[in-house]
C-alpha cells in the first residue's frame, strides 16, 4: 500500500471519529481542503480522497460551491445483543417505523425449510417490509416466518414498529438466540424503488435465523441496507471470536 493511500485512510478515520465524538457535529461545516492539508501534512488530492469516502458513506454532503456539511453521525450496529432493529434504532437516537408492504402464505424454498427446521414444501408466511431511520428508506427486508407464528405475524398492523417485539409481549415468543450472515449484493429492480437508488447500487446484506430458547426457529431474513446508511460492529479476542468469516457462494 503506497503512502498517498495510507495517509487518505487516516485522515478519513480521524474525521470519522471526529463526527461520531460530536466534535463535528451535524449540521457542522469540515475544514477547508487547504487547512486539512496543512493540518495532516497531506497533498489537497489525498485530503480530497479521505473527504471523497466520508462522502460516498454518506456521513458529509454539499451544495454546490459551498464547503462538506456533516448530515449525520456514523450509525452503528452491534451484534453483541441480540435487539430488533427498531430496539437498537432507538438506542441510538433515531426514530424507526416500518411499513409491511406484503405478507403471503405459501410453501418454504429449500432454504427456507432447512433454515426453519421444516419439512420440505411446508407453509411459511413470507414478508415484504421496508423500513426508515429519522423518515429515510433505509432497509427492505424480506422474511419467512415459521408456519407456528405466521398468524400473530398477519394479526400484526401495517406500520408495526417491531415484530419481534410484538411478539413478545403478545404472545409471548422471545428470540433468545441468532446467526448472522453478512456480504454485500447490487440493487435490483425492486430494491432501487424502495430504497430510492439507481439499480445497481451496492447494498449491505444481512442474512439472520432467530430461534428461541430452546432452539426453535422463528424467522428467516434477508435484509438489505441502502449503502451508508449502518454499520455493523463485532467485538472479539484471541479468546472468544463470534465472527467467522465465510467464503461467498461464488
């Protein structure tokens, strides 16, 4: 990696951390190309790339002729606990709803089944449901639920602000266990309409099983990030390391 490149790096992730400290908070104006470049040391073209990547993430913007504005702070997700994701949008300051946009009854895919523990051909309920962050398209996901919890599912209002939650306190089904499985995919059709993207456009993927205490499935989802818009944290050690990292499918 050659110097340019490391030095772009660091100035980006000082910039970071200099928004998720609050000490460039939102609605904050960066410093100008040339004070950045005195501040690192740093040609304006590597100021330039470090400014350019906080952009793409979605964390600075401008109008036209006027200097990077910060829109937000870094989003992070953690999988240490295992929270909704309206649990942990709200954790963190930010308002969530969601919209169900269809709920269907028909039979499991292969991968279904295998991920739920059913037997082949089997009833799901399959969801189609988007959801917001602060009124921003933020995640389509798309869940297969147990044939055993579809009803509650269904009994559930259109703009139910959490599932699982939900389902907890009505009928009493708690998710005490999950897997995660993460990569990243291009938008397709449907995607880029809800999500309000160009079709193509790189997505988060996060591919989940909840099960309940005892080990019984409970969903199925595959939930798909506008890019920018979270970022997932994993904590681990020499001792005990949750993440495994996996080969993708291709």
């Amino acid at each position: 990696m050659g110097t340019g490149r490391v030095r772009h790096v660091e100035i980006a992730e000082a910039l970071r951390a200099a928004i998720a400290s609050g000490e460039l908070p939102v609605g904050a104006q960066l410093p100008s190309e040339s004070d950045l470049a005195a501040r690192w040391s740093a040609s304006r073209g590597t100021v330039r790339q470090a400014v350019a990547s906080l952009a793409a993430e979605g964390l600075i913007g401008s109008r036209q002729g006027a200097r990077r504005t910060v829109l937000r702070q870094e989003r992070r997700h953690s999988f240490g606990e295992l929270n909704s994701f309206a649990q942990w949008a709200e954790g963190v300051g930010h308002r969530a709803d969601s919209r169900f946009l269809s709920r269907i009854r028909r039979p499991a895919t292969a991968e279904e089944a295998e991920r739920l523990a059913l037997d082949p051909g089997m009833q799901i309920l399959a969801v189609l449901r988007l959801r917001l962050l602060d009124g921003e398209p933020t995640m389509v996901e798309r869940t297969a639920y147990a044939d055993w919890v579809a009803a509650a599912v269904e009994a559930l209002p259109a703009d139910c602000r959490s599932v699982m939650d939900s389902l907890a306190q009505g009928s009493g089904i708690v998710a005490h266990q999950g897997e995660h499985l993460i990569d990243a995919l291009g938008a397709g059709s449907e995607d880029a309409r809800l999500l309000e993207v160009r079709r193509g456009s790189p997505l988060l993927r996060q591919r989940h099983v909840s099960a309940t205490a005892t080990g019984r499935p409970i969903e199925w989802s595959d939930d798909r990030y506008r890019a920018g818009s979270v970022t997932f944290s994993v904590s681990n050690s020499a001792v005990a390391a949750p993440l495994e990292r996996r080969a993708g499918d291709g």
